[in-house]
C-alpha cells in the first residue's frame, strides 16, 4: 500500500496532468465557439433575409447536410478519441489516415444515394443537389477535424480553417447582400457556400498532409483500420447518435403533428434558447473534458471520474439556473414586455430547461462508460428512454399541450439519468 505522501504525489501528477489536457483543450473550444457562433450568424440571416419559401427550402437543405454528414462519419471519432489519447503522433496520424478511407468509401456508396433521394424524392434541381453535396462532405470533413483536435493539440490549425471559412462565408455574403451584385437568391446563397467549402477544405486537408508524420506499414495500429472492421466497431456509437437525434426532435414532431400552428410557433421559440444551451454544453463542458476522462479512464476508477463530472454538472446547473432567474426577473421589471411580445411561458422554458439538463447529467454518465468501452449499454439507455420520451410527450401532449410535450421530453430526460446511472453502478459492481 502506497503512504500518504506517495498518495499525494500520484494525486498531485493526476491533477496536473488533467489540468494540462484541459489548458490544451481550452483554444479548441474558443476557436470552435467562434465556429458555431458564426454558423448561427449565417443561418439566422439567410433564414430571415430569403423570402418565406426560399427560407423553408434553406432550412431543409441545411437539415438535410447536417443528417447525411452525421451518416458519413458514422461515429467514427468517438472510437478514435479514446484509443488513440496518449498515442505517439505518427501512430496517431496513421489511425487517422486509415478512418479518412472509411468515410472516403461511405461517400462514394452514401452519396449518390443521397443524390437520387435529393432530386427524386424532394424535386431539388440537379445542380443545386451537386452544391449540397459539396457543401456536405465539407461539412462533415470539419466536424471530424474538430473531434480530433480535441485529443491532439496538432489538427488545431484544421479548425482554425474552419472557423476560418465560415467567417469569410458570412462576410462575402454580406457585401453581396450589400451592395446587390449578385442576386440575393437561395442558389447564390449555395453557391457562395459551395466554392468557399471547397477552398476552406483543400486549405484543410493540405494543412493535415502538411502536418502528417510517416509511419511504417508494418506497424500495428492501436484499432480497427479495415474499413468493415471500422464500421463493426464503430455500428453501436452511430446507434447513438441517431437515436440522440430522435430524442432530440421527437417532441418538435409530435407538437407539429398534433396541435395548432400558432402553438408550433410559440414550442419552437421556447425550443431555439434551450438548444443554445445544450450546444453550449457541448462545446464549453463535454468535449473540454472529454480526453481527459478518456486518459484518467486508464488508471483511475470510474467513482473518481464520476466525481468531477458531477461537479461540473452541478457548476453548469447553477450558472443556467441563474441565468434564467435574470432573465425572468428582467422580464418582470419591463412588465413582462420581452415574454408578451414573444409569446414565451416560463414554466415550458423551466420544464425544458429541466430536462436538458437531466440529458446532460446522463450525458456525463455515457462518457464514463464510453472510456471503459461498454458503448452497448449506453445504447440501450437510449432506445429505453426515447420509448420512454415517445409515450409520455404524446400522451401528455395530447393532456396539456405544449407544456406536455416540454413535460414528456423531461420524463424522458430523467430515464435516460436513471438508466445511465445504473449502467455505471452495474459496471462499478
């Protein structure tokens, strides 16, 4: 048994190494917030710039980039994440090369699928289908870039790029806006997206070739790198992904089947602030923290990792909280202005809140068990809680109305804590 001073010393090298992962990880976040800032910038603009149809048209496009580039990339970083962490750089960077191939291949099967879907079954022109399939690989080229600089310091400068080019986006198509050279039309719009999607990417890729260290072919790398074994492992994690997506929009579904469009208006603004939040999230909180959970996952019990996502859930818990208690409390001092004007219910953004944050703190609990590679049960977490999230947001939304299907989404928010909490005490046993 180790003394106490011995203890101290091991704790005192934990900490400074996770203290060091974090400081590495901190510039990736704020390049990554000026990534989404941006994006958020350009969406919202274009949306409320287009005239109704042309926005509605947008809105769809950009649905579907964001749904096939989560197909193209199948998942794949989180498995990337976590073996490679604490890897030798030419180790790291071959591991890389050998998923580039993966999603190279998913794009030459997935994407003239996707074409044929695209101009068949929604009636989109043949070239505006080319754009948005440019637009897509771009799309998902840098979101997988943005997974791997998390856990290594030297893809920084592939985000770099990315934010890059989603700022000169934004500026080039505010002179165009301006100064009226080009007409102000969804095709341009794409097509202004597409060429400079297509100059930020080859920025991009010549930055990661420029960057890569060479490594033998005999060398045997630390994960699957045949492209059937790459989807095998990876099949469970893109599981997840897609049933997180169904969580996340299945109340949208249900309140714009099942009630007036007056009410789908006033969910959907309520909806727009509480997704900030789980973005915010997402950046700020999960991925900082998540290579050094999957490093400390090496030595450390899962009781101890547990330990620190708790804290920070309870940090993140608190600063919302008291963000929204501001808020209310400005709303009342104006008379209630800006919460008349906009139609907005403090209970069903308290509600949402709620259960955002649940689905945080389970979030936190799928990560400790994605370290130790039991990916299957945070599977099943999801489907059980999104069957859950099913049955409570249309019954109560039938009860209640919009305030019912905040509630059915937080019930189900709740069962995917519980059931993640117990998948890691299963695991601790």
């Amino acid at each position: 048994m180790a003394s106490g001073s011995d203890g101290g010393t091991v704790a005192a090298e934990d900490n400074t190494a996770t203290s060091s992962q974090r400081f590495r990880s901190m510039p990736t976040v704020y390049v990554k917030f000026v990534d989404v800032a941006s994006r958020a910038i350009f969406t919202v603009g274009v949306t409320y710039s287009l005239p109704l149809a042309q926005a509605g048209r947008f809105g769809l496009f950009v649905t579907m980039i964001g749904l096939a580039a989560f197909t193209l990339g199948w998942e794949r970083h989180i498995d990337l994440q976590r073996r490679l962490v604490g890897h030798a750089e030419a180790i790291f960077d071959a591991s890389v090369f050998a998923a580039a191939r993966m999603y190279l291949t998913n794009a030459i099967i997935l994407l003239p699928l996707f074409a044929i879907l695209c101009v068949f079954g929604f009636g989109i022109p043949l070239l505006t289908t080319g754009l948005v399939i440019t637009i897509t690989l771009s799309e998902m080229l840098a979101n997988q870039m943005y997974n791997i600089a998390l856990v290594q310091p030297r893809y920084f400068s592939k985000l770099v790029s990315s934010a890059a080019k989603n700022l000169i986006l934004i500026a080039f198509l505010a002179i165009v806006a301006v100064t009226q050279w080009l007409p102000w039309t969804l095709e341009t719009i794409l097509a202004v997206w597409a060429g400079i999607s297509v100059v930020g990417t080859v920025v991009m890729l010549a930055l990661w070739y420029d960057k890569t260290k060479p490594v033998s072919r005999r060398t045997e790398l630390p994960l699957a790198s045949r492209i059937p074994e790459q989807w095998r492992v990876s099949l469970t994690h893109f599981l997840i992904g897609g049933f997180v997506i169904l969580s996340i929009q299945f109340d949208r579904l249900t309140v714009g089947a099942m009630l007036p469009l007056d009410q789908v208006g006033i969910y959907f603004r309520h909806i727009l602030a509480v997704s900030f939040v789980y973005q915010f999230f997402n950046i700020a909180s999960y991925n900082r923290l998540l290579p050094a959970i999957f490093e400390r996952a090496k030595t450390e019990p899962n009781a101890a990792l547990l330990a620190t996502l708790n804290r920070e859930w309870i940090v993140i818990t608190v600063a919302v909280g008291a963000a929204f208690a501001v808020g209310v409390w400005l709303d009342w001092a104006m008379g209630q202005a800006v919460s008349k004007q906009f139609a907005l219910n403090y209970r069903i953004a308290a509600v949402l809140l709620l259960g955002s944050l649940l689905r945080v703190a389970g979030d936190y609990r799928a990560m400790v068990l994605n370290a130790a590679h039991r990916e299957r049960r945070i599977l099943l977490c999801q489907v059980t809680s999104f069957a859950v999230a099913v049955i409570a947001t249309i019954t109560l939304t039938q009860m209640f109305g919009i305030l019912g299907a905040a509630i059915g989404m937080a019930v189900g928010g709740l069962s995917y804590f519980l059931l993640a909490q117990l998948a890691v005490q299963i695991r601790w046993n």
